[in-house]
C-alpha cells in the first residue's frame, strides 16, 4: 500500500492524489517529541527542541522566534483582527473532507493550515463547527488525530490538538501531555488537557512542571483559581519562574498562592523567603500584567516579607529584593493618596523604608559580593555585581579580567565599555582591535538584524561604538568598521558617536568613510541620518 493510501485512506482516486505530501519527506513532530521525553525528567532530552520543520520555518523569516513565543506574544499582546475569510476557507475545506475524504481534500486543509498562524483563527474556526448541522464527527476525528500524530509540521499539528481535545477522550491525555512538553505546542495541549481530563488541575499542573517558558505561562494563568493547597504552596514556590519573564506570572502566584497567608505565618522558610522576594520584585518591576499596584495585599504582604528578612537576609538575591522594594518606596512621582487606598499609609511605607535600610546597610554585603564577583557561576556573578554596583564597588578590574577571559562574549563587552574611564580607553581600544574581527565586519551594508549565532563580533563591536560617543576622537578605526557593517545597528551606533562629537575630532579617514557609507547605506533613515550628521545636524532634528 502507497503511504498516501495508507495515510488518507479512503477512496481509489489516483488522478486526484498529490503527487507528494509532507509526510513523505519528514518525520513527524509527534514522533519527533516522543522519542526525546524522559517520564523522569522535565522537558525534553537533548535535540527535542528541534522541530523537523525548524529549517523550512527558518528559511521563510528573518526573524527566529523562541517556542511558543509568536502565539504567547499573540495571545497576551495583539488582537485577533480581521480573520474572517480564513476562517470561512478553513471551515469549507474540513466540511469537504467530512464529506470526501480523499488524499485532496485533506491536502488542500493542510496547506492552508500551514500557510497562517493556528491561534487566532482556531477559535472562531470551532464555533462554526460546533454549529454545523450533520457534521460527520467521526471522519473530523480522524483527520485531527491524523494532524496531530502525523504532521511534520507545527501549525497542522496545533490545528489537531485544538480540535481533537473537542471531543473529551481521556485516551488522548498522554498524546497531550507528551506534546505539551515542548513549548511551541503548550498552550494548545494544556486547553486540550482541560477538557480530557478527569482531573484537569493536576493533568495541568503535571504539564506545567515539565516546560518553564511560554508554556508555562499559559498553564499557570489556567491554574489561578486552584483551591488545591499543594498547587497554591507550588504557585509560590516555582509556579511564577520562567525564562520569558517572572513578571507575566508574578501578580497571578502571588494572588492565588495566597502569598499574604503563607507570610503571615510565625515562621517561613529560607526557600519561601527567596521567593517571595522574586514575586515582590516582579511584581514592582511591573510591565506586561498585573503589578504591585493591582495587588491589593501587596502593602501588608511586603510589611510581613521585610519582617521576616529583618533577621534572616543572607543571600545576595536578598540584597536585591530588599532594593527593589527600597525603590519602589522612595518614589515621589508615584501617587501616594491612591496608593494609601491599597494599605500604602504613610506610617506603613516610612516603616518600611525603615526596616529596607536596616537590611540593605548590615556590614556583611560589601564581602558577600566580592565573593560572587570571583565565583564561576553567571547568575552568582550577576546577583554580585548588581549588589556591588549599589554598594559603589569599583568592580572593573573584574569585568576587564573577565572579558579578557571571553572577548567574543558581547554582555563583557558592554560592562567593561559602561566602566570605561579615559585613562583605561586606549587599552580597551587595542583590546578591541586585536579581538573583534573588523575585517569581517566591514563587508558591507545591508538589511541584516545582527542577532544569533555567527554575529558575535558584530555584537559586540556594538557594545564598543555605544560608548565611544563619550570619547571625542577616539576609536576611528572601529568607527570606520561600523560604518561599513551588514548591521544595521552598527552603522546606527557609528553615526551616533559621530553625532556627539565635536566635527573638529574627525580625521579625514572619518570623515571620508562617513561620506562613503551615506552613499550607499541601503536604509533610507540610515541614509538620512549620515547625511544629517555629515552636515552638523543633530541627531534629534
């Protein structure tokens, strides 16, 4: 039997079978993300991320999105828009393969499906089959089953999961829960699992402890009227954790992990004041959702949290928390009459303020963060060098050791380039000649964002020209390298360090390579802005 026949099944057609289908030319994703789950790990074992149509996706778009990260950014900060004509096409072509199920008719759904983005269309597109009269269940179920088990590409797969968790088969649970290991699939297989499950809340929460990206994300947001005391004591302890932001996540653990309650207890453990500190700082931080000010608990909560640390601050992340909080406490533009109406009273915020500094000036934190500062781990590092900035540390001969450890490693660029004074610039200069490949930059302009593996000397010459604006007459040549950068964001920061100095600091080899790239600078506004500056014009006008 041919794998058309085997695969679609009904019918003897062969004038009307394609001549190929995708899944003969790659495996599917199902058996792709199955053959890499360990049921004694989170997540998926190494290479699982990898999708089969990673390269056909890649080859289609400039820009490489994380999993999950399109449809979560969808999901939570675009609209549907107009989808109207899609959803009518879509919804005709499953009727048509209802009614004839030949190798064409599910040929013509699939590339529909694959040509557009699932999310905002698969809502609408279920509601008119729901309400679709004599529809043929049994042959929509095959041909969902089909997407999802079969498919070696995303959109025809999440289009499956969506409509196949319509139909409340608790068979279906483990093919949801394996999908849903991998990002990209979450969201659909957690909306799914919801209705498959006889145990919705646990079947959720066992899928969001197994992704701790956009999937997770979505889960937690479906949890957030959990009764469960195990779920709302994981909601405060690791729920909120994620690698997109703490702060998509922070305002929804804190209300229904009931973070109020768990500090108002006599004592709290060392791991549930770490965390606790995290919720308050992203919650502070604000940004995409709820924040300190929609927290109506969040006065008291913060009363109790500084209370508790008062006699057992020890980690660096403590040191941060505590400032976080200190900043959000000080802040005169802020409308403190609203905020008194969620319990920020004078004598509350002036306590607390008290007690932040009691905390943020104990002897112990210059030493702990000279500590972190000579560890191997990056986030230790990172925790210790934000304490030591506060503490005013003079940390640049760490950072200057470091870079020379890793001069490709552009985030050591840009601390080293934030620290930079006019008696270390010369060094740092011929430093940056000698490590960053200016021969391989300057090829060029063109369109190319910069990002990714293979652009590493292009990022970090970029860190290098944002600082130059500071120093007049200083690095032409990685100035003149800039200009003539694929990126971009090269060419822009070359012409802003042009822009700040005085003209009379540019050499004839700057100022002829100026007047060469706005020649042929391909980006009208780059273009613009060269020729601005090469007239005087500031930046601004």
């Amino acid at each position: 039997m041919s794998i058309i026949k085997k695969l679609f099944g009904r019918g003897d057609e062969p004038a009307d079978d394609p001549p190929s289908m995708p899944w003969d030319q790659r495996p599917s994703i199902y058996d792709h993300i199955r053959a890499h789950v360990d049921e004694a790990k989170p997540g998926l074992t190494d290479g699982g991320d990898t999708l089969p149509d990673e390269a056909r996706i890649a080859s289609g778009s400039r820009i490489r999105w994380a999993a999950g990260a399109m449809d979560g950014v969808m999901g939570h900060h675009m609209g549907q828009g107009d989808n109207d004509e899609l959803v009518r096409k879509a919804v005709d072509l499953i009727l048509a393969y209802c009614q004839s199920p030949t190798a064409k008719t599910k040929g013509s759904l699939y590339q529909h499906v694959i040509e557009g983005n699932t999310l905002p269309l698969i809502d609408p597109i279920i509601e008119k089959l729901i309400e679709t009269e004599g529809l043929n269940h049994d042959r929509l179920y095959e041909l969902a089953r089909s997407f999802v088990t079969e498919a070696p590409d995303r959109e025809p797969v999440k289009f499956g999961i969506a409509i196949l968790g319509l139909y409340q088969n608790p068979d279906n649970a483990v093919l949801f829960q394996n999908l849903g290991r991998h990002e990209e699939f979450t969201l659909f297989a957690a909306v799914a699992l919801a209705r498959n499950s006889d145990y919705p809340e646990q079947a959720l929460w066992s899928l969001a402890k197994n992704v701790n990206g956009w999937g997770r994300i979505h889960i937690v947001e479906r949890l957030s009227d959990t009764e469960n005391p195990e779920i709302k004591n994981w909601l405060l302890r690791e729920g909120y954790k994620n690698w997109v932001m703490y702060e998509y996540l922070a305002y929804t653990c804190a209300t229904a992990g009931c973070l109020l309650a768990a500090l108002s207890e006599d004592a709290v453990d060392r791991e549930l004041l770490t965390s606790s500190g995290e919720l308050l700082a992203a919650l502070i931080s604000g940004g995409p959702a709820q924040d300190i000010n929609d927290y109506e608990d969040g006065a008291l909560a913060t009363e109790l949290f500084l209370g508790h640390l008062e006699s057992a601050a020890e980690t660096l992340g403590d040191f941060i928390h505590v400032q976080a909080i200190r900043g959000y406490l000080v802040d005169e533009k802020a409308d403190w009459e609203e905020r008194s109406q969620r319990g920020w009273t004078e004598e509350r915020r002036a306590e607390s303020l008290a007690a932040c500094d009691r905390i943020l000036n104990l002897p112990e934190w210059p030493d702990k963060a000279r500590v972190g500062l000579g560890g191997d781990d990056e986030m230790d590092f990172h925790r210790a060098n934000q304490v030591a900035e506060a503490l005013g540390l003079d940390t640049w001969d760490t950072h200057w050791h470091r870079l020379q450890e890793k001069p490709l490693d552009s985030g050591r660029w840009y601390q080293v380039m934030a620290r930079c004074k006019e008696d270390r610039l010369a060094d740092v200069i011929a430093f940056a000649e000698q490590n960053i490949d200016l021969e391989k930059i300057a090829t060029g302009p063109a369109d190319e964002m910069g990002l990714g593996p293979g652009w590493e000397h292009h990022q970090c010459l970029d860190y290098v020209l944002q600082e130059l604006r500071k120093f007049p007459g200083q690095g032409s040549r990685l100035i003149q390298s800039g200009l003539r950068s694929p990126v971009v964001r090269n060419r822009n920061m070359a012409v802003a360090a042009l822009a700040a100095w005085e003209q009379e600091h540019w050499d004839d080899a700057l100022r002829s390579a100026l007047e060469t790239a706005a020649k042929i600078e391909p980006v009208v506004d780059v273009r613009k802005r060269m020729e601005n500056v090469s007239k005087g014009v500031p930046l601004g006008d």
